[in-house]
C-alpha cells in the first residue's frame, strides 16, 4: 500500500499522501498530487452528474492524480463507469487503492498519456484538471468526448486569465483580458471562449451548463452540441468588450474595433438554470459551502455580462457603500439586478449606468449624514 492517511469525502474514503496541498492553488508535495481544497470543486462534480441523471454513463477523469474525484464520482454517481487515468506511474498505486478501498467495481485505473488515452476511446463525460491552464489539453478532450457528451474543465492559471499577467493570456488563449473589478467573470469567459473556438474545428458548439469562478481557479461544465450549424450558433455568442475605467462606461461589440480591444469572450450563458434546480448539496463534504454557492449561481442574472463591484462604484462616485444586500433589492424595483458568484462585493443588473449611478447615490450612508 502507498504511503498516506485516509479521509473521508462525501460518502468516498481516499488515501491521500500525507504530504499534501490544503489551501490555495495547490503545488505537487510528494510525488502525487492532493488538494484539500478541492473537495468543493469535486462536491460540484458529484451533484452535478447527479443532477445529470442518466442511467449509464462512461467518465473519463483524465488527470486523476490519487483517482479522488474519479472514486468519488465512481462511488456517489449511480449508473457511471469511470476511467481514472494519470500519466504518472506513481499515481496509480495510490488510485488501485482508493478503487480497493471503496469496493468499487466501476471504477479502472488507466497510466496513459491523455492525448493518447482520447484517440483510443471517447467518453459521455470527460474531466480536465490540470496544473494551470488546460489549453494544451482541450484540443484531445474534445476528440475524446462521445457525442452530445460533456466537458468538465478546470484552469488555475488565474492570473493570465484574470489581466495580471496580460501577454501570458494573448499566447495561451489569444484574448486581450480585462485588469480590475471585472477581471474574475471575463477569466472565466475567456476560458469559454477558447473551449468554443476548439469544438468549433471539429463542428461542434456548446452549451454550458455550469460555470464558475471559486478560490483560485475558473471552472467550466459544457455540454456539446453536434454539426457545422451547432458550432456556428456558438461562435456567434463571442464578442468583445470596451471598459472606459474614468466613467465606468462597458460596452459588448460582435467584432473588435478601437473602443472594444477587449476579449473574445463567451458572451452566452453561463448555466443551466433546469440543472441548477435539481442539483442537491446534501451529504456533501462542504454542504454549506455548495448551498452557499448554488443560491448564487441560481439567483444571478444569467443573461448580463456586466459585472460592476461596490468598491468601484464608492471609489468612482466618492461615496460609502451602501449594504450589498439592501442595494440589490432596491434596484430590483427599479429594474433587474443580482450578486454575482465571483465576490461577495459585486453585482449585474440590467439598470443602464447613468441611473445605476444615482440611485448608489440615493442609498449610500453618506447622503443622511
Ligand atoms: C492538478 S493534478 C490533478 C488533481 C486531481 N484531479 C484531484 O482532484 O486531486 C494534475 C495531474 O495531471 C497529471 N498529468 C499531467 N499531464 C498529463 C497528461 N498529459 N496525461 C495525463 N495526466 C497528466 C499529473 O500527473 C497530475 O497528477
């Protein structure tokens, strides 16, 4: 047996290597890899493939390290058949032991390169979750998702995507990213983009069905759609943006011209509002945390891509913030407006800016004093 103590997570055991990540991205400490921060973004995976539902599906969790999310999917997904497959030899000692652990019998151990696993079989789910940015990867998860299957694909390169390291974001993803109170829900498009432009070659579009930024990593679910015309409709929902900072002025346009340099970004949805609904937190191993998160993904405006924050909007117009909460529900009468997922401190609302802008006047503490 490998070295390494055993957790629980969710219903699933798993050895993991004593020497292991707890916060923050996460580094390889031993010479296998495990984030305990992660078990999040795993709790996600398990309720969405549930809320999936479908009576057989063939997963393939191609960067699997200690097989964690694999056992889990394996082991607290009824009807799935699971590859939990890492190009490191050292790995699979520890997934062997975490398929014995389990007694799981759907659930294989596989030592391959992915590139070469996803032209040797295709998947209805395949799972990307590597070391920064999966763009060398998306090209072969494509070729390895079956028809009408699913892309699950995680990026930590957080800085290129998110306009702190902007000529990084312009090799991997040939994007102009967005620097400041925007930059988290444009990262996450920017991925999105580029998984879209992918598929594309191949003649298929997306859907997406979830989509998120939490800790330090973006995170995205699509479901493929097949054919030259289904790729077409998802290359229209790209576009560029223009953020004046002085007014805080935003615009989208289709093509990019001198005032909108920003992106390509996936101006489309970022979920499925029929998927959030049945996707249930109980009995996860952060149960708090995913009804925390699913509220917000529920209750956000799915159909704006304008992401304003409380500090900007204090900073720009010299005034205190009101509370977020109080706020929200007052542009609500006025119009349409949510949280965002991304921070606690930013909102979207449908209400165009110069009128956003007096009514943070009319509620900042500042006007009563
Ligand atoms: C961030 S870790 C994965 C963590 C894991 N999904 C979890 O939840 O604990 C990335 C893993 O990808 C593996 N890897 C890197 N390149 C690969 C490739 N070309 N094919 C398959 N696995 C690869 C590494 O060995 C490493 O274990």
């Amino acid at each position: 047996m490998p070295e390494g103590s055993v957790i629980r997570e969710g219903s699933t055991d798993i050895l993991v290597p004593i020497d292991h990540s707890v916060h923050g991205p996460g580094k390889k400490m031993g010479s296998v890899f495990f984030n305990e921060q992660m078990s999040f973004n795993r709790d996600v995976s398990v309720m969405f493939l549930r809320a999936i539902g479908r009576d057989r599906m063939t997963v393939a969790d191609a960067m699997t390290a200690t097989g964690s999310r694999a056992v889990r999917i394996a082991n607290e997904v009824p009807g799935t058949e699971v590859t939990a497959n890492d190009i490191s030899p050292s790995a699979i000692p520890y997934i062997e032991e975490n398929i014995r652990l389990n007694s799981l019998s759907n659930c294989i151990a596989s030592n391959k390169n992915l590139h070469i696993l996803f032209t040797e079989e295709s998947y209805d789910y395949v799972d990307l979750d590597p070391f920064g940015s999966p763009v060398p990867y998306i090209q072969s998860a494509v070729r390895g998702c079956a028809k009408h299957g699913i892309l699950a694909i995680t990026a930590t390169d957080t800085a290129p995507l998110a306009g702190a390291h902007s000529p990084k974001c312009r090799r991997r993803y040939q994007c102009e990213p967005v620097r400041g109170y925007m930059c988290h829900e444009s990262g996450l498009r920017i991925l999105m983009c580029n998984i879209a432009r992918e598929l594309a070659k191949f003649d298929r579009g997306m859907k997406p069905l979830l989509s998120f930024y939490a800790d330090h990593y973006f995170r995205t679910y699509v479901q493929v759609t097949e054919g030259a015309k289904a790729a077409d409709d998802s290359l229209a929902q790209l576009g560029y943006m223009g953020h004046d900072d002085s007014t805080m002025e935003r615009s989208i346009s289709k093509l990019p011209d001198a005032d909108h340099r920003l992106g390509p970004f996936w101006m489309g949805p970022l979920h499925d509002a029929g998927l959030l609904g049945r996707m249930d937190p109980a009995g996860m191993a952060e149960e708090k945390r995913c009804s925390k998160y699913l509220d917000l993904w529920r209750n956000e405006l799915d159909d704006q891509v304008y992401v304003y924050d409380m500090s900007e909007m204090s900073s720009h117009l010299r005034m205190s913030p009101p509370r977020i909460d109080d706020f929200i529900l007052m542009l609500n009468e006025h119009g349409r407006a949510s949280k965002s997922h991304v921070s606690p401190t930013c909102f979207k609302t449908d209400i165009p800016l110069e009128e956003l802008k007096v009514l943070y006047r009319e509620s900042s503490p500042d006007r009563s004093r």
